[in-house]
C-alpha cells in the first residue's frame, strides 16, 4: 500500500504519537491491536508513525479499545479530521482543544530549533515570573489555579534545554526590543534578563540580539518563528520533516512543506547575519539588566 504523502504531516504524525502512547499505556502490542481491529500490523505502523490519515471513525473504535477518555478521544477524532488537509492552521478550541498541545509534542520530539523572537522572550527561556505575566493577560478571568497549572507547564518544559543526555539545541535571535520591554515590570524583567544572559552561557544554547542599529531585516517581515528539525535516523535521513511554526493570537501555523521551511530558514540566516555576536548580545542583554534595575 502506498504511504500517504499529501497534506501536512504534523496532524498525522502528531495523531500517531498519542495513539502509540495509549496503546502501549495499556500494555497492547501491535499485533494484538491489530487482531481486535481486524487489520494487518503494518497498517498499524504506518498509522503511528504519521505516514498515513486516518478518519475519524477509525480513531473513535482504537480509542475504545485502548479504553480512552472521552475527552481524549474527541480531540484525537478532531486530529484525525485534520490529517485530510492541504495546509493545517489549527484554531485552538475549535476541532482541537486548547489543553491538547500539539506543539508541545513536537517540541519534545525535536533536536534542534532555531527560533526568531521579535516582541518576547522564547517560552523555553523565560522566568516563572515572566511566564505568569503573559500567562495571566492571555486568559482573563481564570483562577489562580489555572494560571499556576499553565505556568507549571511552561517552566517544565524548560528541562528540554538542560536535560543531562542528549539536550535540545537551541539557537536563538531576538530583536532588541525584547530586552526593552519591561514585562511584570523592571525587577522581573531584570531578572528575566539575567536568566538570558546565564542560558546563552549553555554550550547546547547560541543566544543573539539583532540590535536596533541594524536597521532593516528579513524579521521584520516574518514576525517571530521557529524552525523544529528533528533527530536522524541511522541511514543519515530525518526521523521526521522539519517543521515551520508561528504562535497567533487564536491559533498556532505548522508549515512543512519543503519550499516553505527552506524561505524561513534562509530568513533566519539572514536574521542572524544582522545580529551581533554572541559575546556582544551578551554583553547587550547584560546591560539592559541593569538600566532595569535602576
């Protein structure tokens, strides 16, 4: 059977991770899987590993077998309706619910990013604090609770760039009124620039600022993006295709086309020719930290 290669992949790949996850939490294996739904192990390969869609119905009858929630299911069933499309833009608390994060699994997944900030601190480097301030304004009128539970996610997430093994690789540019820009104020943000300045200190971690003296560059046009690649397998290939993506205000744009990853990332090369080097950006971020504190 032929692998399925048009739309976007990051549904499909996304859809197969949680499905191989929830099978496995119930001690399933593939090949029994594939006896109770009465189809052949490699369909049931193809289907984690993000190489085919799946409709919505199919996921429904896998999810009652992995004895899913069903809450669980109806975001994997608006999965599944989202790996039929030519492009994905996915509205969050439409078809998927806010609290099903897709990025964030590709987040895990991935060994490198290089990531353009335009107007804030990437969440991977941000203090709780800092977090909060942008947690709390994005969602009015929840608890402190919720606030907290979100903030908690954030900052956890962060273990990706210090883990002992293997750590992400991040490269980062900022536009210069990022370090500017007193968000919770100038003691958080003095804080939240000195935790820059010490995470661009990490061997795994290149930390630059494109500062205002620059002038014109290709960010200016992009907004903030990241570029997600993702680890090799053993024959040199990508274990899966890099991807493209934007946060918006009510949605998230995964791009992973290969034409489209290739004009971000030579936007990005652009954007890190305008930046200044690594020990300048420092030393910049460093004396931004102290005009806050004055």
């Amino acid at each position: 059977m032929a692998v399925e290669t048009t739309g976007s992949t990051v549904p499909r790949r996304q859809l197969g991770r949680h499905l191989r996850e929830l099978r496995g939490s119930q001690r399933i294996t593939v090949k029994a899987a594939a006896e109770q739904l009465e189809w052949s192990e490699a369909k049931i390969w193809r289907i984690e590993t993000g190489q085919t869609s799946l409709r919505s119905h199919d996921v429904e009858l896998m999810c009652r077998i992995y004895g899913a929630p069903a809450d669980l299911t109806e975001a994997l069933m608006g999965l599944a309706r989202e790996t039929k499309a030519k492009g994905w833009w996915q509205a969050f608390g439409d078809v998927i619910p806010e609290w099903f994060d897709v990025y964030v699994g590709l987040e895990e997944a991935a060994a490198e990013i290089s990531w353009y900030e335009s107007e804030l601190v990437p969440g991977l480097l941000q203090t709780e604090e800092y977090a909060r301030t942008l947690i709390g304004a994005d969602h009015p009128g929840v608890g402190e609770h919720e606030i907290d539970r979100r903030v908690q996610v954030r900052v956890q997430r962060q273990a990706l760039v210090r883990r002992a093994t293997v750590p992400l690789k991040l490269r980062v540019v900022l536009s210069e009124a990022v370090l500017h820009r007193p968000v919770g104020g100038p003691q958080v943000m003095a804080a939240q620039l000195d935790r820059l300045a010490e995470a661009g200190e990490l061997a795994n971690i290149s930390l630059r600022v494109v500062p205002f003296s620059a002038g014109f560059h290709p960010g200016q046009l992009t907004g903030g993006f990241e570029i997600l690649r993702f680890p090799q397998n053993g024959d040199g290939t990508d274990s899966e295709p890099p991807t493209t993506y934007m946060d918006g205000y009510t949605g998230a744009l995964y791009l992973d086309k290969p034409n489209e990853v290739e004009r971000y990332a030579v936007a990005f090369g652009s954007i890190t020719q305008t930046s200044l080097d690594e020990p300048s950006s420092a030393s910049l971020i460093r004396q931004a930290a102290e005009e806050m504190r004055q």
